[in-house]
C-alpha cells in the first residue's frame, strides 16, 4: 500500500521556529505608523519640516573629520576595549566634564553606539524570565527592548525607590531624559543609588543629553557627590552622536564598575563588538575638544528658543525640557491629533506614546534641523 508522501521540512523553516521566537518578544516598529503623516507634512508647498528624529544635521567638526581620514589606512582588526589613546581621551573628558574623579581604563568600556549597549545589555549581563528590568515612566523604547531581547521582566517606574527590589536586576536612569528633557537632581540621584546598592541592584544611567542642559545643570551619576567617590553598582552611558554630531560614526562609550566592565569585555570580545579604528581616532579628536560642542550648543539654544516660542504662541503647553535635544509639547489632546494637526503645516513631530502611554496627550519635537527648516516651522506657527 503505497505510504503518504512523506512531509518534507525544509532547513530554512526548521530553522525558524527559533527566529520567530526572539522576533516574537518585540514590540511592532512604531515609526511605520508615522509614514502617512510623514507623506502629508512632504506635501507641503515649501517643503517637510522633519522635527521627528533626534539624528544631527550639521556638519561633522572640521577636526574630527581629519582624524577619521588621518587613520584611513588601518588594514588590522581594533579591539573592543579601544585604543590606548581612546581611553585616556574618554577617562580625561569624564573627569573634565562629568566631575568624575579616579577613573582608570578598567572604568572604560568603548561601544558601537550607545542604543546597541542599551538593546544588549540585559542579555550580556546574562538576565532572563525571572529577572526584572526597571526604566522611566517615559522612557526611550530600547530600555523595554533589551529586557525583551533577553527574555527579562520589564517594567515603567514614576519613582524607582518605589519598586519591589525583588528579582529587580538592572535600573535604568535617564537624565537628561529623551522624550521630555528632564534632568535629575543631583541629591535624587544620590537616593536613588543608595537605595539600589542598599538592594543590590545595578544603576545604569544613561546621560548621552549630559552636555545639552539648557534650564539645569545635568549631573552624572559618577559624580561624587552622587556616587559617594566609588562606582560600584554603577554604571553610565555617554555617546559621541549628539554632542559631537558623529551618530554616522557610531562612538559611544560606558564608564564605571571596573569589575562589571571587565566582564561585558570579555563577553563582547566574544561577540565581536568592536568600534571601526577610524571611528576611535575620530572620538579621541571629538572627546579632546569642547570647542566643537560649545559651537553646537549655541546652535541648538538658538533654534530650542525660537521653536519654543513659536509653539507656546500656537497654544502649546511645554513640560520639562530643560535639557536635550526635545520640547515635550502638548495642546490638550491626543497626541495623534497634534502629529496630524502639525503635518498639515508640513511639520513632522513623534507622537508621545511611542515613549509610553503615558505620553499620549503629548509630541516630541526636535530640534536637529537646519536654521532654515527651523526657521520655515516658526513661520508656519506663527
Ligand atoms: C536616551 C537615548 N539613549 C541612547 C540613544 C542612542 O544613541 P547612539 O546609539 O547614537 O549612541 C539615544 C538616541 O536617540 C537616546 O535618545
């Protein structure tokens, strides 16, 4: 009797059923949901006004742009713990600039961009189902990413000392915050860590805004007066795409428990995870240099003042944004109506609630456009 024709199982959907596992754990894209207002505000006689992405449009300083082509003939594999002189230049930028104070190499960990340390770190430090991650309320979406990548318990805190400690591995801060721009005072932090070393917990706080205060002095949690003069329990995340306008270059750097950054090290030699020597010659230019940064930053006060008034004339309301590169506006009503209102003026902004449903009556907007674009946005408020 002849059998039925057996079922073949190619290797390709063998091979899936794991992929779509870990495709499974994440969230939909959500910028694919701002693309028809996207194709509205394009539709605007004088043109898109894209105030949606944080990602830099002025040029890339003059010096760093020669360190890169400078170390252009680099034929041999760098190393994930960076240069020598990439070190020295993140340790002397962390004491200038974070007041942080006894760091050495074994404080420093060089990485390919912050947002993939963000996405990865859960999973390099080896958190799974039973673990708990905790992030802001509001909160860039890759901290809630990492934990699902790792399979990890996540959660949004309004206050972290108001969470269980119970399983809870890895705290996120973010001060200056992404979407709202608020800055953690000095002594909260201090709480705040001593309440997590009193559990155990790992502080990692990401302060890749810290050189963008406007309204309030930001403050590293490596600060002494923060960290109590040791960085254990600690760690904080800083990168060269926003104050140096390098995010094509992919710098970033962590700095804080030697022994925790020992560990990742090896783990992400392992992976690979390796800045481009071109890219670590431009970020020793980049981090010697505040001159660049003081320039940038006049820029973005300039074009931060004008959008502001613009916005509060139009009827907006301003919360926080005393630091980084966003005005977290809002009009009393769902944020969806504001992107839409706005892409009607051929402005793009991020709705609120791709940082959480707590931003729902809230936008995002920019500052990364040209004087010109910024400029055609205040006429079209105005
Ligand atoms: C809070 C926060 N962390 C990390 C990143 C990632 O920056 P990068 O990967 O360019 O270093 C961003 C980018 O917008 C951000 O807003």
């Amino acid at each position: 009797m002849p059998g039925r024709p057996e079922k073949k199982v190619s290797a390709v959907s063998a091979s899936r059923a794991p992929y779509a596992t870990l495709r499974g754990r994440l969230p939909d894209f959500p910028w694919d949901k701002l693309a028809p207002y996207k194709a509205t505000a394009a539709a605007h006689p004088d043109g898109i006004v894209d105030l949606s992405v944080g990602t830099p449009v002025d040029p890339v300083p003059a010096l760093v742009q020669r360190a890169l082509t400078e170390a252009a003939d680099s034929p041999g594999y760098p190393t994930v713990w960076g240069t020598a002189a990439l070190r020295d230049a993140i340790t002397g930028w962390a004491g200038r600039r974070l007041g942080a104070e006894g760091l050495g190499h074994e404080n420093v960990l060089p990485v390919v961009g912050s947002k993939e340390f963000v996405a990865w770190l859960p999973t390099q430090l080896g958190l799974g189902p039973g673990d708990r991650v905790a992030y802001p309320r509001l909160a860039y979406p890759t901290y809630e990413v990492g934990a699902r990548l790792a399979g990890a318990a996540y959660e949004a805190y309004d206050d972290p000392r108001a969470l269980d400690p119970e399983g809870l591995r890895l705290l996120w801060l973010n001060t200056p915050s992404n979407p709202t721009g608020q800055v953690l005072p000095q002594e909260e932090l201090a709480r705040i860590v001593a309440w997590a070393r009193a559990h155990g917990i790992l502080v990692v706080s990401d302060e890749c805004y810290l050189e963008l205060g406007w309204e309030a002095e930001p403050v590293s949690v490596l600060h002494p007066q923060v960290s109590g003069g040791s960085f254990e329990g600690l760690l904080s995340v800083h990168s060269l795409s926003k104050r140096s306008n390098l995010a094509g270059y992919r710098a970033a750097f962590v700095l804080g428990d030697a022994a925790l950054l020992g560990d990742l090290l090896q783990i992400r030699k392992h992976g690979g995870m390796m800045i481009p020597a071109t890219t670590q010659a431009a970020a020793v230019a980049a981090l010697g240099d505040d001159q660049h940064v003081e320039e940038q930053r006049r820029r973005y006060a300039t074009r931060r003042t004008a959008l502001r008034t613009a916005l509060l004339a139009h009827g907006f309301r301003i919360e926080h944004s005393e630091a980084s590169l966003y005005l977290w506006a809002g009009r009393g009503e769902s944020c969806w109506d504001t992107v839409s209102h706005l892409a009607d003026l051929g402005i793009l902004v991020a709705p609120g609630d791709f940082y959480g449903p707590a931003g729902e009556n809230f936008v995002r907007v920019a500052l990364t456009a040209s004087d010109e674009r910024i400029a055609a946005a205040v006429a079209r408020l105005t």
